[in-house]
C-alpha cells in the first residue's frame, strides 16, 4: 500500500466533494422553486432527501463495517456515479415534470451519503502509517465550497436552473475521480490480525445509542443547532428576499462565499487548536458562537448584516465540523467507529430533515422572520445542551 501524497489526494477528494455539495445543498430550493414548485412541496422534497440521510447515512457506515470487500472508497464511488446520472437526467427533464421530484431527492441523497465515510477515511489512513492533516484538507473543502458557491450564484444568472445539475455533474465525476487515487487501505487494514474479530462485528443503530447514552445528548444538541443552519441555508433566497428584492442569487453566492472562506483559516489551523483547547472546549465555544450567529441572522434587515452574520462561520461551524469529527474518533471504540461517525453526522441529516418539512410548511402560514426566530430558539437550546452534556461527560472522566 502505497502512502505518497495522501494530504493531496485526500484534499483533491475534498475539494471535489465539497463542489458538488455546493450546488446541491446550496440550491436546492432555488432549483425547486424556480422548476415550479411552492414551498410546501419543496420542504417536503428537502425533507425527505434529510429523512433518506438519516438512515442511508449509518446504513452506508454499517455495511462497511460489516463487508469484508466492499470499502469506502468503493461506497463512496459508486454513490457518485448514482449522483451524476441523476443530474443528468434532471438536465434533460421539462420544468415542472412530476418526475424532477424522485430523481432530486435520489440524486441529492446519494452527494452527501458518502460524507461521514469520507471523515473516517483519514484515521484509517493515519492508522495505516500515513500523514493527513484533516483541518488542512477540510479547509480546501471548504475553500471549493465558498469558490463554487460564489460562481453558481454568478453562472444562474446566464444559465438559470441548468447551472445546477451541470455543476452538480462536473463534481460528482471530480469527486469520482479524487477519491480513486486514494490507496486500497481499509480493508487491508481491517484484514490484519490486531482485531479480526471486532472489525466483523457491528452493532445496530440501536444498540450504539445504548452502548454510548451520554453521547445520545451531545447528538441531540447538534441537531437543534443544524436545525437553524439548514433553515438559513436551504431557504437562503427566501432570507434574503426579505431585504433584497432583485438578484437574489448573486447576493447568496455572496453570503456562502463570506462564510466558506473565513472558515479557512479555523480549519487550516484546527490540529493546533485542537492541542491548545481540546476538543470539548471547542465544541462548546463554538456552539456558543453559532447560536449569536444565527439570533444575528434572525434580526438582519440589510445585506451587509446578513453578510456580518455569515461571517461568524469562521468561529463556529468551521469549528464545530472537525471538531464532532475529533469528538466521535476519541468517544468510540474503534470497531464502531464507521457507525459512530454516521451517527453523528446523521445530527445533521436529521437537523435537514425538521429544517426542509417545518421550513417549507411553517413559510407558507407566517412570515420568514417568525420562521427564523423559531431556529435561533432551537439553536440556543441546542447550545445549552452541548455545554450540560460535555461537562457531564468530562465529570464522568469519558
């Protein structure tokens, strides 16, 4: 096995991965909106590629777990061939076809299904004798998230709804292509005789949740705290159109490319935080700062306090990201570990879930502002949480 440049390759992986995600989480509601479909019909679309998340996403970990030929890289791959034939079909389909619908949540479920087996791919790599530094590659993600998302905003206006399953294509294939340079490590790894019989057994979703209680609740917090994140971003336009009333989407690149940049620095540096705080103290300050940021989202009245609001991503989802990612490599034993890290990214998935079917449903019975007080309640909660958690977690010595 070969380990030569794994920090650009893995990055490169990142990179395109990110891209992808930059269309179809981006724009989702802006596609969907502008193909002929009201908001209630779009949060339940947006809700049930979440609510597909929610299971695909430890299904996805588990069968990895359990399969003795089938690896991430492998998983990975084959979900972005799923995600390009999906776009494509979505580019060849009429505006306002009943069948724009299935194939969306198909398409937008299988980019980021693949997501918490691309954050374990680098411990099992490092496991392997390898070098990544995840902060740094992560950081890259999220430099060709806050790039993309800035051009999609721009490409819209010549191209409209086009732009987004073209550049939904041009990522999966890049992702495809990144993550086939990676070496064969998993299950190499997993077939050495340090712990043959703990890599082939795997326990149910249930079973995690009993096994590890007290992270029950830091995964609850999370998902109160995603709830507003994905309120904000997945009806971005409509946040928006409360104080724009003309070229929306140039604005909402805008705003997704303030955000992405300034979270490069906290993830370029994360493994020198990381060793100077720890990976609680960064999660609840983090948390913390998340919620100021979205109380600021739910007063904004203009586009530079939008854009204000945005730019505190740098101090708290650009933090809280590798930290969960940290926090669940440290929190569960290793033949749990693919799960664990579906676990915890399913706190996002579930987050999406609320945000897409309450969003879509409670922005045709109240105004967008009410919608977004709601979310900064729940994301104050979820920060509550967080702190009561960890310093249980601490005080129990975990």
């Amino acid at each position: 096995m070969k380990l030569e440049h794994l920090n650009l390759k893995y990055a490169l992986v990142n990179i395109g991965f990110m891209l992808m995600v930059a269309g179809s989480m981006g724009y989702a509601y802006n596609f969907l909106s502008q193909s002929g479909f009201d908001d209630g019909t779009i949060g339940t679309v947006m809700s049930a590629i979440s609510l597909l998340g929610v299971f695909a996403g430890p299904a996805a970990g588990d069968i990895v777990d359990r399969s003795k030929k089938i690896t991430q890289k492998m998983f990975i791959s084959g979900s972005m061939i799923v995600c390009g034939i999906g776009a494509l079909i979505l580019l060849l389909l009429p505006a306002g076809s009943p069948l724009i619908i299935p194939v969306v949540v198909i398409s937008f479920m299988s980019a980021t299904i693949g997501m918490p087996l691309l954050n374990g791919m680098a411990f099992i790599y490092e496991k392997a004798g390898g070098v990544i530094n995840y902060g740094l590659c992560r950081g890259l993600g999220s430099a060709a998230y806050a790039v993309g998302s800035n051009v999609v905003g721009r490409l819209w206006a010549v191209l409209g709804t086009k732009t987004l399953p073209l550049w939904i294509i041009g990522g999966a294939i890049l992702t495809f292509l990144a993550v086939n340079l990676m070496p064969n490590a998993p299950k190499e790894l997993a077939s050495t005789d340090e712990q043959p019989k703990e890599q082939g057994e795997s326990i149910s979703i249930l079973q995690f949740f009993s096994k590890y209680r007290d992270l029950t609740f830091v995964v609850i917090a999370l998902t109160l705290m995603y709830f507003c994140h994905f309120i904000i971003n997945n009806y971005m336009a409509k946040v928006i159109g409360m104080f724009v009333t003309t070229n929306v989407e140039t604005v909402q690149g805008n705003a997704m490319f303030i955000a992405a940049m300034l979270e490069l620095p906290i993830m370029f540096g994360f493994s020198i935080i990381l060793n100077k705080l720890g990976v609680n103290r960064i999660l609840i300050i983090a948390s913390i700062i998340y919620s100021i940021k979205h109380v600021i989202t739910f007063m904004t009245f203009n586009v530079p306090m939008f854009y204000g609001a945005m730019a505190l991503q740098m101090l708290s989802y650009a933090a809280l990201v590798p930290a969960v990612v940290y926090f669940a490599n440290e929190h569960v034993a290793e033949e749990d570990r693919n799960k664990g890290q579906a676990v915890f990214a399913t706190a996002s998935s579930v987050g999406g879930l609320l945000a897409s079917f309450l969003g879509g449903w409670l922005f045709t019975l109240m105004p967008v502002r009410a919608v977004l007080g709601i979310g900064a309640a729940s994301s104050v909660a979820g920060t509550l949480l967080m702190i009561a958690s960890l310093k249980r977690i601490q005080a129990k010595g975990e």
